[in-house]
C-alpha cells in the first residue's frame, strides 16, 4: 500500500484541537502591498515525473516557472501518481528555473510526527538535495497538509513560508507558517482553481498558490490533465496574474 493510500487524518479531539492550535502559534504574518498584480504560484508536491516532463513543460511554453515539493528519500520509485523524478530530472528542473523546495525526507506526517522527528527529517531531505547541485530551499509544503504547534516551531526559523492545504488567498496578515492553496485536483479542481483565480484579481494585493501532484490523460485523483493545466495556465495569462514560485511569493510577502 502507498503512503497516500495508508494516511488517515487524526479525527480524535485530541487531533481536532491540535489543529485549532497550530492556527494560533508560531504565526508569521504575510505583509503584502505595492503589488501592480496579484501574484500566482503553480506548484507540484511530490513530483511525480509526469509534473517535471509534461506539467513543466506546459508551464514553460507560457514563460512560467513552476515550484516543486520533494521528497528526496522517494526520488525515482513507483506510486500511484506513477513514478517519482529522479535525480536528474529534479537537476535539470532547476537548472531551466523551477524552484526545488522541501517537504520531509519520507513524506511523514508533520501533524502527528514529534518536533525531533520533523527536523531530522526535513534537515535530511534539505542536504540530499543540495548534494544534487540544488540551493537550500526557501520553502518547505506540510506533506498531507496536516500541521501542528510543534511542526511549525520547526519551520518557523528555517522557511520564509510553509504551505498547508486549507483553501484561502494569502494578503496581508495571513500566516505563511501555515499558507493556504488551492488543489487542481479530481474532477472538479479546474473549475475551482478558476474561481479562485477570478476572486484573487479582484484581490490585486493577494497571492494565490495552486497546487496538483501528476500530470497525465488518465491522472489520479490528487492530479490533474494537462487539458486542465493549459487552460490554467492560459487564464493565468489572460487575467493578467504575475506568476512567481513560492519563494519569490514569500519573499515579495516579507516572509
């Protein structure tokens, strides 16, 4: 069994008031202003090699760059996203301008995992990909998007910005130690991820954050076609949205 198929979300009270917590502690309030746009980030967690061929390559023919997730300690294996990038491939996506940005060595789930656990793990992952030739990463994405008090202590002094998956446009004030996004995912994500697009330009000092795992004809339910992502991307254009990757998102967010 995979690691997406095996995880269950902690729906004890103990679990509901860590998640209530984790709202209130260790915030890093975004500051955004001066924007002549709303900024929009497209982003790939796990990257399975259907994002760094056919996701990248849609996203570059519009001039875009493109933030992808890693979790290096699954680099080159099967799944049912179908196989993950290999390390070559994660070279040459930064080489052509995509940010390559942290998750945990072995997709752990930083809601349940203890604070010693998350940093060894996170701090691992972090050095298999500077031995790839890849920068220290700016950000880091909450695998499963299940945050706690403890894993963001652990971020807070090591990333700009943490991303979750709870729905929201960043502005002012929103905490970037638990950001929110929007998944391109499952039958419905591209007509949501437009009407997310069309709130944020009424927003023009906001910052939207997409995010999907593979790319393929016949995706998974966590990924989308790449019918779904040209069209994103070529309302992205239209709209008139400035695309950035997420650490230059969080950078223009003061984070």
């Amino acid at each position: 069994m995979s690691y997406a198929e095996a995880y269950a979300a902690d729906r004890s009270l103990y679990g509901k008031l860590r998640r209530r917590a984790s709202k209130l502690l260790f915030r890093k309030p975004a500051r955004l202003s001066g924007l002549s746009k709303p900024l929009l980030t497209f982003s790939f967690d796990d990257a399975p090699q259907s994002a760094a061929i056919a996701g990248a390559g849609i996203l570059e023919r519009h001039g875009f760059h493109a933030t992808y997730f890693i979790s290096a300690g699954l680099m080159g294996r099967d799944s049912h996203f179908g196989p993950y990038t290999t390390a070559a491939q994660i070279t040459a996506l930064h080489a052509r301008g995509h940010e390559i940005a942290c998750h945990t060595l072995m997709h752990i789930d930083c809601g349940k995992a203890r604070a010693a656990e998350i940093a060894a793990s996170v701090d691992e992952n972090q050095a298999r990909l500077q031995s790839l030739g890849v920068p220290t990463s700016t950000t880091f994405a909450y695998p499963y998007g299940d945050v706690s008090p403890q894993a963001k202590a652990v971020m807070d002094d090591r990333y700009r910005s943490a991303r979750a998956l709870h729905h929201g446009l960043i502005r002012s004030g929103t905490d970037l130690n638990q950001a929110p996004a929007i998944g391109i995912e499952g039958e419905g994500g591209e007509r949501l991820a437009l009407e997310w697009m069309a709130q944020a330009i009424r927003t023009p000092q906001s910052w939207l954050v997409l995010y999907t795992h593979d790319v393929r004809e016949d995706p998974s339910p966590w990924g989308c076609t790449p019918e779904t992502l040209e069209t994103l991307a070529t309302a992205a254009q239209t709209l008139g949205f400035e695309v950035v990757t997420y650490a230059e998102g969080a950078r223009r967010a003061k984070g």
